[in-house]
C-alpha cells in the first residue's frame, strides 16, 4: 500500500468537504494530519502492518503518537486511536477485501457445492457488511446536507456506481443459486460479479501519485474504444457478409452464421486468417458438405467432380487484403492516435488530479467506522442503536465539512478572492511576458508616440495659423487706418486729386481658416441639408423618389419641373397616426406649429411653412410627399437615450486606445437588420421612455431609467436625415447621454439585471465605440458628439 505524501500545492476538494482556508504549503499538511489521525506522521508502513496483525505491540513504543498523553498512557485510548486514524483503517480494509476476493474465488473454482457451505455463508455474510456500509453512506448524514443531496453525491462517484453494480449482480446469481435447475447458471452469473469485485479493486490504486492518474486514463480510454467500435462494425460485418456469401451457399445455422460474419471476421484483424479462404489448405475432412454436422461448419462452394473449391479465390484473397489494410492500419492506428490524446490530456494534469482523488480517499475514510468487513457490521449496530434507538444526533465533522458556518464560509470566500487576485495576477505577468504580447506593447508605445506627435504638430500649426490671422487682422486695420489718413488729408486740401494711391479693396483671404473668421464656413448649398432623405428608393416600399440636385434641396430656389409622387403608409392602428393625407378636409384639423392634443408638433428649427394644408420640410425637398413610413405629418419626435460606460480589461482597469479612454455603449438589433442601433425612437403618446427601449428593459425598473435621463446630458437637439423623411414629415429627436464613469455604480448593475429581450429577434450588448461601429449614419453622429462630450476615443 501506498502512503499518501503532502502535496505543497494541495487542491482541496471538488466543491464539497473543503478544509479550513490555509496558506499553499499547509493545504498538503493539513491532509497529511487528518489522514494518520492522532498518528505521527513519521512512522512507517512496516510499523502499521505490524501493530495492525498483533496489537499488543502498540504498548512496546514502536508506534508514536502526536498526543504526549497517549504516548505516556496505555489503555484503550491508544488502541482506539490507533485504530481510527484513517491511515489505518484503509490499510485494514485493503487487507480485508483482498480476504474476500481469495475467499469468493475459493468458494467458485473448489467449494461450490448444491448446499451453501460454510465459506459460502461467510461470503454472503460479508456481502451483508459491504451493503450496510454502502447504506450508510448514502444515507448517514451528519451535515444536515439533505437526503437528495446526499444521494447526488453518492452516485456522482464512479466507484459507487461499480459497488452498486456489483451488488445487485451478486443478488442476482445468489436467487439463481439457491434455485436448484438454475444452479449453474447461478455460479455463471457469480462469476462474472467477481470480474467486477476485482475491478473495484482499482480504487486502492487512487492513492498512488503515479497510479492514480492511469486509472481517469483507463476510464477515458474505455469511452474512446466504445466509440472506435462503431467505426470498426462497419468493417467487420461489410467483410463477414461479404465472405460468407461468397464461400458459403445458403447457411441455415444461424449461430454458424454468427461465427462465419463477426467472430471469424473478429479474430482476423489478430492474425488467425480462415484456412479455407483461399483453397491452398483446402480440406473436406474440417467441414460438412450439408451443413448437417452441428460441430463443423458448412464446406464452402466445390466443384464435385474434383473436390476442389469451385469460389473465386482471387475475390476472396483480395477482400482479406483490404480489410486487414483498413483494420489492421487505419483503424487499429487511429484507436492509438485516440490513446496517445487522451493519455497526453491526462498526463498534464497529473499532478491536480491525483490531488483530487487524495482528498477524496481522505475524506471517505476520514468518517468511515474503523472495522473492516465483516467486522463493522458491529460498528453498524452501535450506530442504529445511536441514531434510531437512544436519538442521539450526529456529530458533524470538525476537520473535513460538507456544510461550513457562516464564519468560516466568509473566511473562505475571503481566501478564494485572495487566491483570484493572485491567479489573475500570474496570468497578466504570463500574459506580458509572451513575445506576441511585447509586439503588441511597442506597437501601442509607437501609436502613443504618433498621436503625442502630432498633437505636438496640430498645436504648432495651430499656433502658426493664429498669429497669421492676428497678422492678417492687424495689417486690415492698418490699411483702414491709412485709407482713413488719405481721405482726411484729401478733404483738408493737402495734395491733388491726381495721383491718390488707391486700396484695393479687403478680401477674403484664400488660405483663412473658416474658424477664424467667426465660424462662416463657404461651401456647396446643398451640403447642408439632408442626404439620406433623398434615396432615390424609399424603405420597405416600391416608390421612387423625385429625383433632387443638391442646388436645389432648398424650398427659396426656383424647381419649375418638381413633381414628386404621393405615398402615405397604412397602418393597423390607424388611431395612432395621422389621416392618409390625400384628401384636405381631414388634415384641417391639424394645428402645425402647436400642441396638438397629446401631440407637440413644434419644431425646433423654428416655425415651419405650411402649404396647400401639408406642412413643409425645413430642410427643403426630398423628392416624395405625404407621411411616408411615419405616424404623422409634420415633425416626429423621438428620444435617443446614448447609455456608456467605460471599456475596462479583466483587472478592472480603463481600456485606452492611444491616450484617450474608449467607451462602450449599449445598442440593440433586429434579426432582420444588418446594423445595430441605439435604444430609442418614438415615444407613446404621455410616455416617456420610448418604444424600442421598453422592448429591452425590464418594467420595474422603468421608473429609474426616467430619472437616469433626467440627470443626463443633452448632446443633439434636432433635424435627423433619416431615409425616412419627406418633404411633408420628417424626424427630430434629442439624444441625452447617460454615462456611467464607475464599474461599481450601483444603478449600473441594476440596469445590467434589468437588460432583457421581449422578442426572440432582438438582440442587446454593449459594444464598444469607434469609427467603424455598425451603426446607421446619423446615430454615429450622435455617438461621435458623445465621445467628443467625454474626450473618448472615437
């Protein structure tokens, strides 16, 4: 047997029976400590088996105790303690199963007799033992953990799988046994129960460092292989029905069939090849012509005359080879393949998960009773009269715990974040010390660099470019002054009219910045106005647009030829929108310019024209008149709440691309829609979150978001150019930003618990702003004045 060695790098457990939080290098010794009891750890495994075969000697010294009382004192307490350190009782049941099995096969190959004998009933009565024992740990609960808890970790573990598996075969070949006409089948079915009692043997094994791990290997294999079978069926049985349909005519025997198509096809892969396959070892004597001999298969097809195999050996020679290629090659070397993955999976983590079975072989001989089978049905009978007769409750375990007090849970949570940070902290000096990642880290320096740089140049050309214009102010005025001296001195008579110098008169200058010259900015007319607003196409319609230069977008400019078609959009809820538009009468009704009822159709361009009963663009023509897609004439108002936060990195630290900051913002999408957008748009009427948001958010916390938007920022209030628009509705909105500078902001995560989709085909995230962010034009516009807003990187 093996003794298990403290590990300095101990993984405690795998969720449950976890020990007190200890620094790296006491975890491995505070195991060791459980696992020899009130036994010093520097006894050896001699001295055990010693005390453990003749107990007297416990009172010679040669064992040693940590306890200086129990190594003064004799008694009982040093053999009880002894006898329950953990380190011994795994030894005494090794010794006892391995009794069992030598006892079990005994009574198989020599004592199985029609009466039970004596070594028989001893089986049965340690059979009785290891289903008391395999009871009492399903059911036996100190913790308080629950029974369906308790069941769960019970089956959870594959070594009680095979003990329940073992058990329940054993039930069966006992009834089997004890049935007289089934007597043989009965020690057929014992049999293979012992196959599976020496499997359970393996468990020993866990304790081991190096063998331990090769038993999770074997495990992984065994599913690798059932796997492999599949792929190799196909080969046998294409290769067995080809054969046997070939040599053999008309085979009645189906269980000569079975032999002919799997088993025979089976051994070939192993070297033992048919000898009539190819008619060189031909020989009548091994096999029946009818088929009539139950103990020899039937000949394969011969010629009568000559007694010569009358097949094509060619055929069959030729399929023997390709299947021993394919099997023998292919698959055998890709079942190696699958091995050497698994086992090279497993060999990497050798060391954690050895550490895993340690604690589990601690903790389940931790609480085992002390006696070995059969012994410890003594041990069962002290605890049900414990438990079920006196009521005296179980005590919970002070070292290795399934349920922690809320002092010691907080503690370990404590180290567990202690041991986060500090794993989180190796991986970023990992991280950092990776070639990629120092590439990556010179390229950001040398990007820093480039922006400092020409920060450095704008301010130098900026600088330049201001004392030019001073220059430029100062030397206008002094040709005004001296255009001002000239007329004074000609007026008071001082000189003649002949030969005045003239000023040529103040320009612009060409090379001025617009910035300059009190933000007059000189450029093409119909750049200021709207250009999504005249596609020529209009969205989810077959109406085209009027086509519209952009000299002539303004309504002032003179377009003689204008004439662009009508449409107006039918809607299901036709209260919520405005009338069609085609006929006046309806439409006078409309105050523009106003409040009207719950609608507020005030622009905030200023006071809009209104002809012909229609309300005009501010912006000028768009090339398509009526409502269009909207609900109503005039503008349409609608709320772009533009919610950020900043982009933080793992460690929790601000993501900055360059010098500047980068933020994240939340956006939605439609299936149907190739780009995201932000939350907003039209509001129902006396809301005031709108639709597209409510769709994404959660009810209750509805109410917080309004006074979120409240305490926001405002950053666009107007005209939005949207494919939309027509020359007689169009879209306005105001976009407030919500930002939330702090990763720990209480309403942030609220708003995070509260983000949801309603409809299937709509998704939320929150991604992160730049340039290329999928966005619709004007909504990047807004985003673009956000990140301006908070000096972001855009």
């Amino acid at each position: 047997m093996w003794e298990p060695p403290a590990g300095p790098q101990e993984v405690p457990g795998t969720g449950l029976g976890r020990p007190p939080p200890l620094p790296g290098a006491s975890r491995g010794a505070f195991l060791t400590k459980v696992w020899w009891g009130q036994l010093c750890v520097d006894n050896g495994l001699w001295q055990l088996a010693l005390c453990m075969l003749a107990f007297p000697l416990l009172y010679t010294g040669l064992i040693s105790f940590r306890d200086r009382r129990l190594q003064a004192e004799g008694g009982l307490a040093r053999i009880r303690a002894f006898f329950s350190a953990p380190v011994v009782v795994f030894h005494l049941n090794i010794l006892s199963y391995f009794a069992f099995l030598c006892l079990f096969a005994y009574v198989l190959m020599v004592d199985f007799q029609p009466r039970p004998s004596g070594c028989e009933c001893l089986i049965y009565l340690w059979l009785c033992s290891l289903v008391c024992e395999e009871l009492r740990q399903l059911f036996y609960n100190p913790d308080e953990c629950g029974l369906m808890k308790m069941a769960l970790l019970y089956f959870s573990d594959f070594w009680n799988k095979l003990d329940i598996c073992a058990i329940l075969l054993f039930m069966a070949g006992l009834t089997c046994r004890l049935i007289p006409s089934l007597l043989y089948p009965g020690r057929i079915v014992l049999s293979l129960d012992f196959i599976m009692f020496c499997l359970r043997l393996m468990h020993i094994f866990t304790i081991s460092k190096t063998l331990g791990p090769k038993i999770i290997i074997v495990k992984r294999m065994m599913k690798d292989v059932f796997f492999f079978l599949f792929l190799l069926a196909v080969w046998v049985v294409s290769f067995g029905v080809a054969k046997q349909a070939i040599l053999i005519h008309n085979e009645r025997r189906v269980e000569w069939i079975f032999r002919g198509v799997v088993y025979h096809s089976y051994l070939t892969i192993f070297g033992q090849i048919p000898a009539y396959i190819d008619g060189v070892n031909f020989n009548l004597d091994q096999c029946s012509p009818n088929g009539t001999d139950p103990y020899k298969p039937k000949c394969p097809e011969i010629d009568a005359a000559q007694r010569e195999p009358a097949f094509p050996e060619w055929l069959t020679v030729t399929l023997l080879c390709l299947y021993l290629l394919f099997t023998n090659i292919l698959l055998l070397n890709l079942l190696i393949a699958m091995f050497n993955y698994t086992f090279q999976q497993v060999q990497e983590r050798t060391d954690q998960i050895w550490k895993f079975q340690r604690h589990d072989l601690i903790e389940e001989y931790q609480g085992r009773p002390p006696a070995p089978p059969p012994f410890i049905l003594l041990n069962h009978l002290h605890l049900f009269i414990k438990r079920a007769i006196l009521k005296i409750p179980a005590k919970r375990h002070k070292q290795l715990k399934n349920k922690l007090e809320k002092n010691e849970e907080a503690a370990l949570l404590s180290w567990e974040i202690y041991l986060k940070e500090n794993y989180l902290q190796d991986q970023q000096i990992q991280q950092k010390q990776r070639p990629e990642q120092k590439i990556q880290d010179i390229s950001d320096k040398v990007d820093t660099m480039v922006d400092l740089l020409e920060m450095a140049h704008l301010k130098q050309s900026s600088s330049m470019e201001q004392r030019l214009a001073s220059l430029e102010e100062q030397v206008a005025q002094t040709a005004r002054a001296l255009h001002w001296i000239v007329k004074a001195l000609r007026d008071s008579g001082f000189g003649s009219e002949e030969g005045v110098p003239t000023l040529a008169p103040q320009k612009a200058s060409m090379g001025r910045d617009p910035e300059l010259d009190g933000g007059l900015k000189v450029e093409d007319p119909g750049d200021a106005y709207h250009v999504d607003a005249r596609h020529l196409l209009y969205p989810n319609c077959p109406v085209q647009r009027f086509p519209v230069p952009n000299e002539k977008v303004p309504w002032e400019t003179e377009f003689l030829i204008y004439s662009p078609p009508f449409y107006t959009a039918d809607r299901k809820n036709k209260d919520l929108v405005d009338p069609v538009g085609d006929a006046l009468e309806p439409l006078s009704r409309i105050s523009y310019n106003a409040v009207d009822g719950c609608l507020d159709r005030r622009s905030f361009h200023g006071v809009y024209a209104v002809q012909e009963g229609l309300p005009l663009n501010p912006m000028g023509r768009t090339g398509l008149r009526g409502r269009g897609d909207l609900s109503c004439f005039g503008p349409n108002h609608t709320l772009q709440p533009v919610v950020t936060r900043w982009r933080r990195s793992q460690d929790g630290a601000i993501c900055r691309k360059g010098i500047k900051k980068v933020l994240e913002v939340l956006v939605v999408k439609r299936s149907l829609s190739e780009h995201w957008v932000l939350p907003g748009g039209s509001q129902e009427p006396g809301e005031t979150l709108p639709r597209k948001l409510k769709q994404v958010l959660r009810r209750e916390f509805w109410p917080s978001f309004e006074s979120l938007l409240a305490q926001g920022m405002e950053v666009y209030k107007g005209y939005v150019d949207d494919p939309r628009n027509t020359d007689n509705a169009w879209i306005e909105t105001v976009a407030v930003s919500v930002h939330f500078p702090d990763q720990s902001d209480v309403e942030l995560k609220r708003l995070n618990s509260h983000l949801y989709s309603c409809d299937a085909g709509v998704s939320i995230r929150w991604q992160v702003v730049d340039e290329r962010i999928p966005l619709y034009a004007n909504h990047k516009a807004i985003l673009q004045k956000v990140a301006a807003l908070f000096g972001a990187y855009y």
